[in-house]
C-alpha cells in the first residue's frame, strides 16, 4: 500500500516499553485519525514516525523511502510534523516562523528559491493569520501559536502531515476550520495523520482512525465501521451509543461513566 508504512515499531524511554511493535498504515490522500486513551502512546508514536524520536526498531517508509535514514533536509522536504504546543520562545515575527518552512527547500549557498514569498503568504492565508504576520508570536494566544505552526508546516509543501492534537487551544469556530483545512489537505493528495483526543471529531472528519491503547494498535480502518460501541467500551473503559448524524450521516457517539449498580 502507497502512503506512510510503520512496522514493527518500539520506543523505549528510561527502560519502559512506551510503543510495542506497532504497525500501522496512512494511505496516501487520506486524513487519518490517531486516537486512544490517555498514555496510550499516542504522541511517542508520532515522534517517532518523525524521527523525531528515534524507535529502538522498527521500520518507517513513505512511498518506500525509509524516512528514519533519510537526511533531515531531505526527510523535511517529505514529512513535516506539527506537535502540541511546540513553540520558540525567540522574539520571531510570525512571518519569520512560518519562513522556517522554507528552509528545507533552500539551497545551503545561496538564496531561497523564487517562489518561496508566494508560499509563505498563501500559507499564512490559509490559516487565517496574514494580519498577525508582523506580530511576535510570543505576543499571541495558544490558538494563533497553532495556527502559525501548522502555517509553517504548510511552506514545507510536505507529502506527509503528522500532527499532534491540532486543534488544542483552538475554539470550536477554529477547530472545525483547521480540520476542514486539513481534509483539503488530504483531498489534494497528501498523507494527513492526527492524534484527536475527541471521538466524535474523528468520527467526523476523518476518512481512517487507527486505535491505540498500551502501546499498541487494537483497531484501524474506516472510522464508521472502526468506531463502535464494543471497542470504545474495551478500550476507554465507558458505555458509548453510536448514532448517525441526521445532517451528515457520520456517526455520533454518546457517552456515559460506567458505574457497578447505578443507572445514570
């Protein structure tokens, strides 16, 4: 299958088993959702899938590059990784944080290349921030830093997008936006992975989901036919009722604590 291919992924951190073989697949042109409980591991596997953080072993290929042994220049020409809250304290405009996009694509003596003020503003256009361009991005809210961030991914122009709970910070409004945003992304023929906390975000916007718990995959595919009832009670520890939405036909998940003896 074209797209991103981990197999047999581990991390280890302090001599504990964080990812556990783990092998999974993103289909090229799909937005694909990474959920799980808390400390499911959710975050060290996109590190590593960055080579960010390198996995004890494993492979990681997109299109059959093995991006772990790709120069970093080269491997920032293909996948560009957005975490949670990652941010330079440094007095940087706006601008200048999303040039660092860039800097993958130019050549190490001389100038960048011709297009690269083109890409930089549509970027910025894209993600609503054009009039902060000039702003210190020390000066913004968490929201406008994570737009700004997903901005500088962006000038990557990558064939990969991996982020990390990207609409943290954001309010619903902005939310939605980026996650419209990113299934455009996908629609265009990039590979779009994103750790949700939220089901039901994934549930709607998402093509794939991939399920994590205790360092493993317990579930992937299709979200409609991956997200049920009986997996988000095995894996979250709560009783969950899907229901279709009435506008969109995706599925909506309701849910309530499981508690021995009470009716809620």
């Amino acid at each position: 299958m074209s797209g991103l291919d981990a197999q047999g992924v581990s991390v280890k951190a302090g001599g504990t088993l964080i990812i556990d073989g783990i092998d999974c697949t993103v289909p090229v042109g799909s937005f694909t959702a990474l959920v799980g409980p808390n400390g499911a591991g959710k975050s060290t596997l996109l590190r590593a899938l960055a080579a960010v953080e390198r996995p004890q072993s494993g492979s990681v290929r997109f299109n059959s590059s093995d991006l772990l042994t790709m120069p970093r220049r080269a491997r920032a020409r293909v996948l560009a990784f957005v975490e949670q809250d990652a941010a330079t304290e440094l007095a940087l405009t706006v601008r200048e944080v999303v040039a660092l996009g860039r800097v993958p694509h130019e050549p190490l003596l001389v100038g960048g290349p011709a297009n690269s003020d083109a890409v930089i503003a549509a970027a910025l256009e894209t993600v609503g921030m054009t009039e902060f361009s000039e702003r210190v991005l020390t000066s913004l809210s968490g929201g406008e830093r994570q737009r700004v961030l997903l901005a500088k991914a962006l000038a990557q122009e990558p064939h990969v997008l991996l982020l990390d709970e990207p609409t943290n910070h954001l309010d619903i409004g902005a939310g939605l936006e980026t996650l419209e945003l990113l299934r455009s992304v996908a629609s265009s023929g990039s590979t779009v992975l994103a750790a949700l906390h939220d089901l039901n975000l994934a549930a709607t916007w998402c093509d794939r989901v991939i399920v994590v718990a205790n360092g493993t995959v317990v579930a992937a595919g299709p979200a409609s036919d991956t997200l049920t009832a009986e997996l988000i009670g095995d894996v979250y520890g709560v009783d969950a009722t899907v229901l279709a939405n009435p506008t969109t036909g995706t599925p909506v998940i309701a849910f309530s604590p499981r508690r021995k003896g009470i009716t809620p």
